[in-house]
C-alpha cells in the first residue's frame, strides 16, 4: 500500500443541478466551447437548458458538436480549432464518455501548436504530456466512464487504427456537475452497457490490485453490488430516478480513485483488449466489455481463484468449500454474466458479427498498451499476446 | 443526494514515505514552521527524520512544539507569531490530530491581523471565515481524526471553556504525508482510542445522514469493519505494520469525504457532545467517544430502529426478525461496545470519575453547537438540551 491520491475536481451533484451551469462556468470563463454528441442533448431539450443557464450568467457560447462514440483525434482537433477562432476561454462537455474525453484533450490541445496526437500517450513515442489545459465542466448524460471526475481520456486514431488514452493530471475538469435527470432518456441498451461498464472498472481494479487491501475490497464489492441492484431498476425502468441516481453515483467512485486509492491496479487488461476490438470494429465500449470481462475473468480465475472466490462470497452469498474453491469462483462469474445478459449485454463476439480473423491483430494491439513504461506485461496474471488471444477465443 | 465533494489534498501515502518530506516541502516553501505536540516525535526520533529530509532538500525550519490535546487557541497564536518572526513560508504538522489541527488554523492565522479565535466559528457570531492560509503539509504520527486530509479544525478556548472548530476550504493540507511506519510506536491506549475515533467518525455519518444512499452505506460498513478487525490487532501488537496501515487508511477515508460524500449527516451529535465534556474535562477525544457513541446510538436506535438493524446485520452478521428489530439493533450495539472494552477504551463516564454535576451545562454546550445556521436542532433525531442531557445520564 503506496500510493498517492490527487483528485482536485470539484463535485456538484444532484437531480436538478444543472440549472446551476452558468454560474459554474462563469467562474472560470466568459466564453464557452459547448462539445456535444450526436445530438441526444438537443432532441432532449437539455442544450437548450444549458445554453439558457450559460445566457443568464452571461456566457457566451460557440459549439463543437457531433463527438463520434470512440471519439477521433480529428475531431479534437476540430474542436480545437473552434476555440481559437472563437476566442473561448472554458470547455463544457455536454454528453457522455466519449464527448467528455474529447472535450478534456480539446482543453489540451486548444493551447499546444504541435498535432495533438502527441498528446495521447500510452504505447507511443514521443509522448507531449499536457501540462496545462483551459478550464473543463464536464455535465455528463450517461452513466457510464465515470469520466466526468477522473484525468483520463480515451482517443482514436483512425488512420492508424490506434485507440490509446492519455491519464495526466492537467485533464482533472475543475467541476464535474453531475445531474441525474439528464439520464432518465437514455434508452435501454446503452443504460445497460454503461451499468456494465461501470462494473468492468471496479473488477479491474478489484483483480489486478495488489493483495492486502481489504477496505479497497469492500469499497469495490459494496459499488459492484449496489450497480447490479440499481442498475436492474434503472434498465426496467428508464424514468426511475433513484435508480438513476445511484447509477450515476455508481459510475463516478467507480473511476474516480475513491475505490481503487492504493490498490495500484497491475493494468486495466479488460479494457485494453476492448479497445483493440473497438478500434476496428465501431461497437460499443460497454457492450464490448460485457464479452471480454466474464472471459477475461475465467482466465485469470484459473491462476489466482482465492480472489474470485471471494468475489462470489459477498456479491452472490456462495458458499466456498475452500478459499481456492475454483467452482465456486467460476459460478460467481457466470452469475455475473447471466446479470449482463438479463439486462441486454452481449456476452459473446458472435452476437457482433466479429470473427477470429484478426484475432492476432488485436492481441497484438492490445499487448502493445498492456504493458509498462520498461516493457513488462501487465496484468493479473500478465498477459502475453498469447494469453489475450486465449481469452478472445473463449469469448467466441 | 444533492451534494458537492470537494477534496484537493494530494495524499501520499506508505511505509517509508516520511524520507519524502523535504522534496515535497520544498515545492511549497523555503522555511518550514514545524509544529509539533508533546514530544513523542522527538523520543522516538521522527523529528529528526523529518528534519534531515527538510536538510537535504534545502528546506530550513523554525518549531512549534508543545501543542496540547485539545489544542488551546493561545497555541495557535504561538505558532502563529513564531511564523511571523521567523519568516516561515510553509507548516508542516508532525503529530497528531491536535497537533494537525493547530498547525492549520496558525497558518491561517499567520495571514489574519485580528484575534485568531475570530477565525474558529461554528456557533459564534462574527466568526471570520479564513479564505487563505500558508500551504500545509500534514504528516500523522497517530491514526485517529483523519485531520491529515480534511479541512476541518478543533480548538480549545481555556478562558471561555469553549470547544468549537472551523471547517472551510482554505484550510485543506496541500499535502497529506502519511506514513504508517510513524504510528508504530504509538501505545496500547492510545491507538484503541484512535480506533474508536475512526469508527465514530463513520458512525456519525452512517446514522445522522440522509436515507436512501446504499454506496455509502457499504462504504461506512467496509470501513467498520476493517477497523475493528485490523483495530484489534493494532491493539494486540504495536509492531504489526499491516495493521498499522490498515487502520491509518480507514482513519483517512472516515473523515476525508469519500465515505459520507452524499450522505450530508444532519450533524455530529456524538462528537458535539464528547466536545462539551472534553471543554471541561481534558479527558483524551477517543475516550470520550467510547463512552457517549454507544450511549447515543441506544437512544437513537430507538427512534429509528431500521439503520441500527442494518448495522448489526452488515458488521455483526446478526439476524433481526424484521426490518425493525430494536432487540437486534441494541445487540450491534452491544458488540460495538464490547469491542471497544476489550481493546482498553472506558464506556462509562464514571471510569474518567466524571459525575453528574455539570451535565446541564454540557448539555447547554453540546445544544449550542448541534445546530444550524437557522437554529434548528440537529443529529437523527434531532437533539434538545434534554435529549442530551438524558444520554449523558444512560453513559454514567
């Protein structure tokens, strides 16, 4: 247990809280650059309630709109060029995960003059990390990446068919106002891989943490229990606030360090898998997860049960024959799949149309981010090209 | 759930961190006030640590020493003058909760012309809320109040017989040090008395805040849990540096606003009552704890019986025979204080050879500050001067 913690973003949450934007923004600039989606923002009325908000305080607005799901590194630069030509001083992301990643590196690049691609790290050369940013008001509409209180973001390049991320404390966003109503129009599916996303980001940290952390244990069973529970509400019914509510809460300590503080998790190998698949074929990140998470989980599993084992002890109340009960731990995790399924994940590639043909592509790609900064494989157990090949195979 | 969070302090934490001291220091100022309190530090050799790593980096110093338990306004001023002659440029608080707490309120007082007692101030009118302190650095050598990474402050007025605090944003630590190695010398009563402080912090929260907030509910309870658990053999060998950790994380995150981020509790009648005694006793904050938490939770268990149920499912395993059990509610109870007895903690007023003499007036005290802004009565449910008043008579 060493570790730092640093996460200097400044909450604001609850139903209702988005009525307060202009004057959050208006402390820390006079003219905004609103980045938003593909448009649910503006079907929903909630631009409109932004701008208005913003218009009472008296903050000006120009618009990037149109952020792609895996957001591209051409639309950060487009976005970046809006600012300069307009003159805005604060970046608001209006939307969800990929709209918010987008938003932070147009806060970084809107003040470099090299490519930002350089700006996106892991994997790369020649890696320029951001030291400064204009000011960032993340308002998410989704409850998923928990992107809205944490540093990272996750870029694509599609020229070169890389999805990386860069994770540097120049992209905290200054406020994260997090208001719940702007998710109760989210429709079923994606109210569903978000609840999945959000739990892939605790058993990442959960499994590949370090060993001797039991109050970090209990903070991630205690988040993973509660998004199962609510999660099932909030995607029987889309208008249950609470539900809603704690969703979103959910997904913010999921990826905001609270959970993980000190688990100093050995690599996220779920999610780098996942972006390998993402970037070449356009599926959703959480729906990805949901078939790469319960293979990845069989696999790791196998070389380290006791973990697992006790994952199926406090989430599904099993009862172990031993604490390396390999059964046991295998039928937490088919639990845990069949929660997926019940709430409308995919769990297996086929359900994609995705094949093995580049199956060696992407274990390729995702060993070359699944790794650190000296070359060793990450992960618990580390994985090789090999192993990630394995576990896609199994998710067939 | 409408609420903000808010927690800037940059926590480095683990084994062996205290040789970072001087590089971290260095970043904020050139000449160090160190605060100190009773001396402990100096015998067991963590102030010279601490200063030869101020050395190697450059960093000179100027000293404190000497703050009480229940540390006197006249100490804040003290240090507060010493700043001011010596020209320091940053605090570094090495001790306690006492010690932290003083050192935070004279590096507010260093920039404040006026009295420093204007700037403590819930329930006196005309209290000058500080906006701008000289940079703190906090580095425990006790895990008990969690002051390391909040922005809260306990002081002691000995002419008037107050004990108020100051909670405001200027006052969070730039830099929370914490290395668990520091509190491996501190003894048996001591670090039972740091233990029952974390659990109360939690309690607190968990039994006064607002209904409805499920992830924080497992969070409090993961952290009780591993309290007790890790308490206990903290308690039992001194020399056991995995409890030492264990206990020194769960006393950050029970009062540095991850666990009741949300639960907003309607004050902290347990803690505003032990302050009146200790104003008039100098009985030690955890022994003081250990004697009325328990006393409060029978009386609020019977008002609202289903939390203390859930309390004695989730940490005792307990089995009430419906939601509302109170037999099952005051059996958690009486766990938690036969923990407390068998770890050394008093749980009667009449083992610190307090009587009832002064109870109306601790009453009148505590009534005073379990309030808000507007007057109304605070804690779930909320307390009159009598319902304290009776409390105290049950933890004679």
């Amino acid at each position: 247990m060493n570790f730092e913690f640093y996460n200097p973003t400044h909450l604001i949450f609850g139903a209702g809280t988005l009525s307060k934007l202009g004057e959050v923004v208006s402390k820390h600039g006079s003219k905004a650059l609103i980045v938003t989606g593909g448009g649910s923002v503006k079907r929903h009325g909630v631009f409109d309630k932004a701008v208005s908000s913003l218009d009472t305080a008296g903050v000006a607005y120009a618009e990037c709109a149109g952020i792609d799901p895996n957001p591209r590194i051409t639309s950060v630069k487009r976005g970046a060029d809006i600012v300069r030509e307009q003159g805005c001083n604060v970046i608001v992301a209006l939307g969800g995960g990929s709209t918010m990643d987008a938003a932070k590196v147009i806060a970084a690049a809107a003040l470099y003059d090299g490519d930002p691609w350089d700006l996106i790290g892991h994997g790369q050369e020649n890696w320029v990390i951001p030291t400064e940013t204009l000011p960032i008001v993340t308002v998410p509409t989704l409850a998923a990446t928990g992107s809205e209180m944490n540093c990272g973001a996750v870029i694509s390049n599609h020229e070169t068919k890389v999805k990386s991320f860069v994770q540097t404390e120049a992209l905290f966003p200054k406020i994260a106002l997090v208001d719940p109503e702007l998710t109760l129009s989210v429709p079923k599916d994606q109210t569903a891989y978000g609840v999945c996303d959000i739990i892939t980001h605790v058993t990442e940290g959960y499994f590949n943490g370090a060993d001797g952390t039991p109050i970090q244990d209990r903070f991630a069973e205690g988040t993973i229990i509660n998004a199962i529970a609510w999660g099932k509400k909030a995607v029987a019914n889309g208008s249950d606030l609470e539900a809603r509510t704690q969703v979103q809460w959910a997904s913010i300590v999921a990826l905001n360090g609270f959970v993980q503080a000190g688990a100093n998790p050995a690599g996220f190998p779920v999610h780098m898998i996942e972006h390998a698949l993402s970037a070449h074929h356009d599926i959703t990140h959480g729906a990805g997860l949901a078939i790469v998470n319960p293979a990845w989980m069989r696999f790791a599993a196998k070389a380290r049960p006791d973990k697992f084992v006790q994952f199926a002890e406090r989430i599904y109340g099993l009862k172990p024959e031993r604490s390396d009960d390999l059964e046991c731990a295998l039928e937490g995790i088919n639990r845990l799949e069949a929660f997926l399924r019940s709430i409308g994940c995919p769990t297996r590639l086929s359900e994609l149309g995705i094949g093995e043909e580049l199956f060696s592509k992407y274990a390729e790609d995702a060993a070359l981010v699944l790794r650190d900064e000296d070359g060793n494989l990450l992960g618990r157990p580390a994985m090789s090209k090999e192993d990630i090949a394995e576990v896609l195979k199994t998710a067939l």
